[in-house]
C-alpha cells in the first residue's frame, strides 16, 4: 500500500530502478527538481487540472494522476487557466470522442499564447489507433499521449516530456502487470473507489471496452483489503468496488477467489459502513452473490444490472449470454432475498436489426423490472466491434423515436418507485454543500437515492437519520429526525 515517499532516499543521480513502483517515484523527483526551477522562476507552484470523460473506471484513474500530480509539485487549477491539462478520455460512444476534439480546440490558441503550457491526454480513447494518427497529424500542439495500460507511467511520462521538450507518445496494446502502491489523490475525504479488476472479456459486441482496456485481470485480494483497511483509517466509510465485470471477480487468479468472498473479507473491515459496487453482469450473478447482500448491513441496498435489452433475440445478437426470461428470472430471485433492494440499469436503443417488437420486449421489461432508474443510449457503431458490420442499422428517426418513448416510460416508473421511501427515516451519508441552497446539504441513501434536507458543512462525511418528507421524482426532499 502506498506510503509517503522518502525522497531524500531517493537518488536521481543515478540510472533509475527497473522495478516498480520505486521507478515512478525516481521519475517522480525528477519532476519535482523541474517543477522547484519552475516556482523560482515564476515566483509560484504550476497547476495542473485532470479533467474525465467516461465511467467511474476512468474518475479512479484521474485521482491516481492527480496523486501523482501533488507529489511532484502541482496545485489544482481550473481547467480555464491550468498550465498543465490533462484530458482522460472515454470513446465507449462516439460522441465521447467529439467532446473531447472540441475541448481540445479550445485549448490550442492558449497554448499558442502561452507555450510552456503542458497539454496531455490519456485514457480509453488513445487505445485506438485511429484517434493516434489524428492527433499526429492534427493537434501537434498536444505534448504528451498514452494510453490504458502504461497510466502508471505517467510520472516516467512527464519526465519524458520535460526531458526531450517534444511531443511524448506511449501507448501499449494490453498488459498483464498491476503495479500497486502508487499516489492517488480522493476527491471525497469519506468514500473513495477502488479497482478490484482491470479490463474486459466479455466482447459484448457493440462494445469497445475490450478493445482498450484489455483482457480481465484481477487485483489479489490482500492488495485490496489492505488499500481498504489504510483508507478506513484515513476516514473513508464508504467504497464502491470498480470493475467492469465485478461478478467475474477473481476466476484468473492463482488462487481463484469469487467476488462474494472478497466481499465477506471487505465487510470485516472496522470503519466501512458502506460498501458499493460496480458494474454487475446478470450472466455472472450468483446466488452466493445474493446471499451475501442479503446477509450485509454494509451492502448497500442497490445494484446496477445493466440489461441493454429486453429481446431475447438482440441479447443474442448482442453475445450478452442470457435471455430475457434468465434476466427476470434473476431479478426475482433479488427481489425475493433482498426486497428493500433499488434496481438500475442500462439499456440501448437501435441496436442493428432491432425491431419494433424487440423494442417493445425491452418496454415489457421495464415495466415488470420497475428500476429506480436507467441510463439510456443511442445505439453507436464502434469501429471493430462485431455490430459495426451487422446489417439491418437502424434509421436514426426510428432510433430517436424508440428512445423518446423509452425515457418517458423510465421517468415515469423511476419517479414511482423512488417515491416509496417517502415518509420514512433512513439514514443519509452527507456528501456535499447543496448546489442551489447553502442552508442544505446533499447525501445518498443506501440504496443510492440522492437526499437535500437543512444542514451545515460540519455534517459532511457523517451519516445522519433523515425523514424523507417529499419525493422529487429522482431526489428527495428531507429533514433531520432526531
Ligand atoms: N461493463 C459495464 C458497462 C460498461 S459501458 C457493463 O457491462 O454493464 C456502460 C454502458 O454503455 C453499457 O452498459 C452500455 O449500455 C453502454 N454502451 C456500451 N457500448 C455502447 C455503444 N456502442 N452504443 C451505445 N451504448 C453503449
Ligand atoms: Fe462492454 Fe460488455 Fe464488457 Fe460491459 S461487459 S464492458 S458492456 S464488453
Ligand atoms: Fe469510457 Fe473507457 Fe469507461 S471507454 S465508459 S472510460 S472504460
């Protein structure tokens, strides 16, 4: 587990260690030497701003920048005036990647301007070598490009790019290593994310993941028990365990372990109260599984089961491994062992060859699910994915119009199931001042429901009994009940 660094032990006089993580932190003092002839010339420390696109994988990535970041010197800036930007990118949909191309022309006439400025991306997108050619050819002005898979590498990659003053490009195809013990940086003093396993084998087959994060790789369970236990004792109560398939947990492992172990192990834990996790694959889910949430008082009471269709013969198509009747099935047998449990989900729409009776079958199952809510997305073509290829895509006026009728129909169950709390007391974990109303605070419930009731900043971090007094269709309005 990651330590402070003892920098006077470290000699950059020397060639740097092959091993990790002692080679980042060489090249992490070797950054701060730069950064310390930057504060005397410029009479102040550099910033930096991590910016994410994309899932919870990609913000756990961007604290281990940001780590890395405030061990060589840099405060946080905003994004408007950094001297160094960090773009960590998402390419899972395709208009991911245009909101990162026009975040990037925005940037060049500052850079032009002030030319010590450092522009770096990194993350799901630079996997692909297409978006690679473009950069080269196109944003010249970037300095610094890797990928997934070398992002523990980052400080090695600064170091490079101050070194040569040129454009720096690394990126891996796949990887087997984890390199634990490395800086990162909570955005939250209270909960806090952790990687229990890296990449994908699933290929669903719309699905770019696979592609750039690589084949399934499981971090062993002592690595993630004692980053737990040394992040209760800096006062974290809540985690969610990130992965793409956390139900896949521990199978390539030398000794297998199944995610439900690792989860009876997480819960002994003194000092975690909440413990949350994500993504859930329904062809994985196991009874052990469900007997274990059924069992915890620190499970939180949610799971997110993406379904992304309700027809047997797209989920087919899509090489998701089970039927409709399988995924309700499943959800019963939830319901039944846990009936307090909030069920979310994602879906897709105009998936290639989907028919206005495999849209309707995806309907039918919303109905009968009732989720508390769900992400919805427009089917779009990855590049080498299977379904890119697949015939029979569908117009885009048919997509839009299944889409409309599929988020109204998600609104008004989510606003339904989410209002039968109303009334009762339960317990919230206060997050964070109210946007709109100082006079408020912000936290979750269990089961993942956001909750605003009257309170100060001293109440952030705890957990307080809260009646919920009014449903707001996807919030509640609350007050302290003493
Ligand atoms: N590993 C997770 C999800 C990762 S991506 C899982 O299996 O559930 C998050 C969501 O993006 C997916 O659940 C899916 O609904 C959506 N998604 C992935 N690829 C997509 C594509 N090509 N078009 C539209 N939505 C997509
Ligand atoms: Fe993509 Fe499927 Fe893997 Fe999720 S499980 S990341 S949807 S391939
Ligand atoms: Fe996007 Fe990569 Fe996550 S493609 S959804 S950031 S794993």
């Amino acid at each position: 587990m990651y330590r402070e660094i003892d920098w006077d032990k470290i000699d950059i006089s020397v060639e740097p260690p092959i091993e990790e993580p002692a080679r980042q932190y060489y090249f992490m003092m070797k950054c701060r030497e730069w950064v310390q002839v930057f504060v005397k010339e410029s009479g102040r420390r550099p910033t930096a701003c991590v910016t994410t696109f994309g899932c919870q994988m990609n913000a756990r990535d961007s604290e281990k920048l940001r780590g890395v970041l405030r061990e060589i010197g840099y405060d946080e800036g905003s994004e408007e005036t950094a001297d160094f930007v960090i773009y960590n990118t998402c390419t899972v949909r395709e208009n991911a990647n245009t909101r990162v191309y026009g975040r990037l022309g925005q940037l060049k006439p500052r850079k032009k301007k002030n030319p010590g400025m450092m522009i770096a991306l990194c993350g799901c997108m630079m996997q692909e070598p297409e978006v690679v050619e473009k950069l080269k050819k196109s944003y010249r002005f970037v300095d610094l490009i890797f990928g997934t898979h070398n992002i523990y590498k980052f400080a090695e990659l600064v170091a490079a790019r101050m070194d040569s003053g040129r454009q720096v490009i690394d990126i891996w195809k796949d990887t087997d290593q984890i390199v634990e013990d490395l800086p990162n940086k909570r955005k939250y003093p209270f909960k806090s994310g952790v990687n229990i396993m890296f990449g994908c084998n699933n290929f669903c087959s719309y699905c770019i993941v696979p592609y750039v994060r690589g084949r399934e790789r499981s971090r062993e369970p002592d690595a993630i028990i004692r980053e737990i236990e040394r992040l209760a004792a800096d006062g974290v109560s809540e985690v969610m365990l990130l992965g793409q398939n956390v139900n896949s947990y521990g199978k390539t492992l030398d000794v297998p372990v199944t995610f439900a172990q690792l989860l009876r192990e997480i819960e002994k834990i003194r000092g975690i109260r909440r413990i949350r996790f994500m993504t859930s694959h329904p062809k994985d889910l196991s009874d052990e599984l469900i007997q274990v949430m059924a069992e915890s008082d620190k499970i939180c009471r949610h799971l997110h089961l993406p379904v992304q269709s309700g027809s047997t013969k797209i989920l087919e198509k899509m090489n998701r491994r089970y039927t409709k009747e399988q995924y309700l099935a499943l959800v019963r047998r939830i319901r039944e062992a846990v009936p307090d449990i909030s069920l979310t989900t994602d879906i897709i729409v105009g998936f290639p060859g989907e028919t206005e009776e495999d849209f309707q079958e995806t309907l039918d199952v919303v109905r009968k699910v009732r989720y508390d809510s769900a992400f919805t997305f427009i089917y779009s073509k990855r590049t080498g994915t299977p379904a890119a290829v697949m015939e029979n895509q569908v117009p885009e006026s048919v997509i839009r119009n299944r889409f409309d009728r599929l988020l109204k129909e998600v609104q008004e169950i989510a606003a339904h199931a989410c209002s039968v709390h109303e009334g009762t007391v339960q317990e919230v974990l206060v997050e964070e001042l109210s946007g709109h109303d100082k006079t408020m605070v912000t936290g979750r419930l269990s089961n993942n429901l956001l909750v605003h009731f009257p309170g100060e900043a001293k109440l952030i971090g705890s957990y307080v009994k809260v009646l919920l007094e009014e449903c707001k269709g996807f919030y509640y309005i609350g007050k302290k009940s003493e």
